[in-house]
C-alpha cells in the first residue's frame, strides 16, 4: 500500500492514494454543494409536514418554557430539568429559538431539521476526506448518510432535532481531533473536548465518542500499529501505543461517565421493564435487524414494539450467528483497516441504544441507526471500491452503479417521507409492517379524535388494551370518551388504570383525578369525589 507523507496539518492525507481524477479532487466545494443541493431535492417535502402528537407535543407545542423563546428564564430552565425524561439543554435551546423565529409554525421547525441534516452530510464530506484524502469515497459515504431512508425519521420528526445537533457536534469533534493530533496542544484538545460535551449536551447518544477515536487512531490515522497487525508501513503521524492512545482520552472518558450518570439519573422513571434475558436477547436481533435494513430498507416504521417475553429466540441465536461470522471475516481481513474501524464503530455506536437498560418500550428504532451506520457506509464504500480495483473495474462502471444506487435510495426515502403527511397515515403504515403494536394504535386512535372522528378513535383505543391493558393513553382517551357520554361507572374503572400506572405524567394524573371527581359526584359518592380533588389539587403539574 502506497502512502502519502503529511505536508501540514492542513493538507488533506491520503495513505492508499487518490480514487478520482486530479481535476475532480481539487474541487471539493463543488462536491460538498452538490451532496448539500442534493440532499435539500430529496427532503424538501418536510416544508409541508405538520407536527405529530408524539413528542412534538412534549418538546415544542405544548411546551410553554419552549414557546417563550430565548430567554433566560428558558435558558435556567433548559439547563436545570429532567423533562422528556432527559437532559439535553442544547436540545431544548434550538427548540426556544426556532419558537422565537417562527412560532408554532411547524415548516419553519422543519426546516431547520432539513438544514441540520444537511450541515451533517456535508461535514461528514470533509471529516473524511481530510482523514483520509479520499474524495469519491467520503463523498459516496455522505451521500449515503444524506439519501438513506433509515434518517427519514430524525429529519422529519421535528423532536428529534437532539439527534441532528448531537450528530453535528459528534462530526466537529471527530474533525478538529485529527487537527488536534496533527499538532497536539492543549488548547486543540479543549476544542475537541468542548464539542464532545455540547453533543453529550444535546443527547447522549455520541457516549462511546473515546472508543470511536481510539478506532480513528488506528485508521485512517494510523497512530498505532499493534503487535497483532503488521499492515502498517509507513505511518502517518508518530506512532504512539494502545496505553498512551487511552490515557490520552481519559478527560473525554470522564466527560462520558458524568453524562452516563446524569441520563441514568433523568431516565429512572422512564424505563421499562422486561425480563433481563429477553432485553440481552433484543439486543441482539437488533443488530441482525438494523444489518438488514442498511441493506435494504424496507417495513421502517415510527416504532418497533419491544418483544418482551415473546422474544422469538430463534431469530436472536441466528442474529448472534451472522455478528460472529461477519466479525470473524473482519479480523480476518484487517488488512484493510477500515473493515474493523467499520465494523467496530456500528457494533460500539449502538451499544447504549440496544435497550439493555431499557427505556421506552421500542425493540429498536430507526433513530439509532444515524451515527451508527456510518461504520457500514465507511465498510460497504472502501470495500467495493477497494474490489473494483482489484479486478480493473472501469472507473465509469463503478460510478454509474453508485449514481443508480443513490437515485434508488432517494427514491425510497421520498415515498417514506409520504407517511409523515398525515399523522393517521404514519401510524396506520407503522400497524403495516410491525406486528401488535399497541402504541400505533393508540396513538392512531388520539389522532382520530383529534379530528373528531370519536367512534373510530374508540375501536383504536380498544385494540390497543386488548394488547397492553395498563396503556395509559388508549385508558385515558376511553375514560374521557365515557365521562362526556355519561357512563361514568366505566370512565372510573378506565381512570382507575391511569393513576396506579408508574411515571404517569402530572398533568395527566391530575387530570385524570379531576375526571374521576366529576365521575364519582354524578354516581352520588361526594366523599370519594371530594377525595378525588384533593389529590387532583396537591399535584403540581409539569
């Protein structure tokens, strides 16, 4: 393998040699406003999307710290509450300014997701390319990263705005440490630290930050060359050992545990319960399951419904045997070190989202999938290229295969982008491709009365308890329903299961106490009724 010297820490490395013509190379703002045009064509549609009454209601439209713009009572807010379950005070502040630019105007909300998702694609470009000096391949990665419709739901839903400005923190950080390792000082490293506690600050999804860089360092920096692999003929940067490379990042280790801890903290009362084996054995299938739609992206859905102890433990040993063999070819290949980098990166990112500690009640989600499957584009987009070479594929062919794949991919991810038109149509295509999922149907059955269509909403409702009985949302719509016709012998037994759930939410508790004294006070029973809003009073509500 040939290898280039460095000039300058500004100068763009390449240790395999350049893959595109020297004209092309030189141009790679042409390249970055082509993937950012591109990307703009394709999620355009997001202009028009409304907001959808799943954590939009929580992070913005319901929120009132957050319509009250920038401010500093917002500002002490953001920095101090557990709400949603999380702390991510960049998160809520991005939220606060686009009240402030636009109101409840959910394009205006939209669109700056649109504008995130392409400020990443863009960076990811030239985070690569600097890396590695490659400019075809960084740019078939990014375009990857841009078009792929497993991001469809970070782009169109506007709370996951956290995982946009993580993301583009997590790619600064990654860019300004290879700055910093071209000429270590304290101050470049402060800048790498400072980005990664800002992504952490946004969600704290980029966690595993260290182990990614300890992966950067073997390549494409290629500041070790362990014992195990002789691969390595001429370095890069000085070479430093496995101990030096991981005492080096020991502030950025401890910067990672404080956020462990804080999210462990804030998250307490949002997790879900399931049996130890059945959560390691999700995990696992996840793996297998997000494998199979990087590949082929088909039956994505809002949300995967957790198995819990109908786990089809054939599916997971299976999922186990493709993770062992697929890693076994990628040691036994590591010659090419970007398959382990890869590999590992995929493998890493999404350990704190596998739901071993589990919060929520989804298997898996699409969400997760955008940081961590930049180690199976950086895989699929060397490999091939590295195999095109190898057997003299025309340069051309290679590129009109990788123009037919991206159009392909665009494709799919605009037809994806029609579910979020309409909220029922997003939770009816997610009762589509998933299986008893209890939480489309009930909330399909809120946005049915949201639009007045009562009837229909309560059979949604209905289908939802005959799954999860205990579902707060499907007992609170029907324990209203029944308290307006005046069944109210039936909204108390509904309003009975809101208040003994855990981490019932304050104001739908108070709520729900308040709906139970109107109940019991149409039955006669004043002094149950009067009990009733006595709790309703001594509750504070979010």
């Amino acid at each position: 393998m040939a290898s280039s010297t460095v000039v300058s820490d500004k100068t763009p490395v390449s240790q395999f040699g350049p893959d595109l013509p020297a004209r092309i190379r030189r141009r790679p703002v042409l390249f970055s406003v082509v993937l950012a045009l591109a990307t703009i064509a394709v999620y355009f549609p997001v202009h028009h999307l409304p907001f959808i009454n799943y954590d939009d209601n929580d992070y913005v439209y319901r929120n009132r710290h957050v319509q009250s713009g920038l401010t500093l009572s917002t500002a002490k807010w953001a920095l101090t509450t557990s709400d949603a379950s999380n702390w991510h005070p960049v998160t809520w502040l991005s939220h606060a300014a686009d009240c402030e630019l636009f109101g409840l105007n959910p394009a205006g909300h939209h669109d700056v997701n649109l504008l995130f998702h392409v400020i990443n694609a863009v960076l990811l470009y030239w985070v690569l390319l600097q890396a590695t000096g490659y400019a075809g391949r960084s740019f078939m990665v990014a375009s990857l990263f841009a078009l792929h419709p497993i991001n469809v739901e970070v782009v169109a839903w506007v709370a996951e705005r956290k995982t946009l400005i993580s993301t583009m923190f997590f790619l600064l950080a990654l860019g300004a440490y290879r700055w910093y390792v071209a000429k270590p000082r304290l101050m470049r490293y402060s800048v790498v630290a400072g980005l990664f506690a800002l992504g952490l600050m946004a969600k704290p999804q980029i966690i595993t930050f260290p182990f990614v860089l300890l992966l950067w360092d073997y390549w494409p920096l290629q500041r070790m060359n362990p014992p195990w692999d002789a691969t390595l003929a001429d370095p890069i940067f000085p070479q430093r050992t496995l101990r030096a490379l991981i005492v080096e990042k020991i502030p950025l280790f401890v910067l990672a545990a404080a956020s462990a801890l804080i999210t462990m903290h804030v998250q307490t009362g949002a997790r879900s319960w399931f049996p130890r084996s059945s959560r390691i054995g999700n995990g696992i299938l996840a793996y297998g399951l997000y494998i199979k739609k990087a590949l082929w992206p088909s039956g994505l859905a809002l949300l995967y419904p957790h198995p819990g102890a109908s786990l089809h433990w054939w599916k997971a040993i299976v999922s186990a045997v493709i993770l062992c063999v697929i890693t076994t070819l990628v040691i036994l290949g590591r010659r090419h070190r970007y398959l382990p980098v890869g590999w590992f990166w995929f493998l890493g990112m999404m350990v704190p989202m596998l739901g071993i500690v589990q919060v929520g009640v989804q298997a898996m989600a699409d969400r997760y999938a955008y940081v961590s499957f930049l180690g199976l584009f950086i895989i699929v987009c060397w490999g091939l290229a590295d195999w095109a070479r190898e057997r003299r594929v025309a340069a051309r062919m290679l590129h009109a295969a990788s123009v037919l794949a991206l159009i392909a991919l665009a494709l799919v991810t605009r037809n994806q982008l029609r579910y979020w038109q309409v909220e029922e149509d997003l939770w009816q295509h997610a009762l589509q491709v998933t299986d008893r999922n209890w939480v489309a149907y009930s909330q399909l059955g809120a946005a049915l009365a949201m639009h007045g269509y009562v009837g229909e909403a309560m059979q949604q409702f209905n289908l939802a308890l005959g799954i999860d009985p205990d579902n707060v949302d499907s007992n609170l719509g029907i324990a209203i329903n029944d308290l307006q016709q005046g069944n109210f012998a039936d909204a108390l037994v509904h309003y009975r299961v809101v208040v003994r759930q855990p981490a019932v939410k304050p104001s739908v508790l108070q709520g729900s106490y308040l709906g139970m004294a109107k109940a019991y006070r149409a039955l006669g029973d004043h002094e149950q009724s009067q009990k009733c809003l006595q709790k309703a009073k001594s509750i504070q509500p979010e």
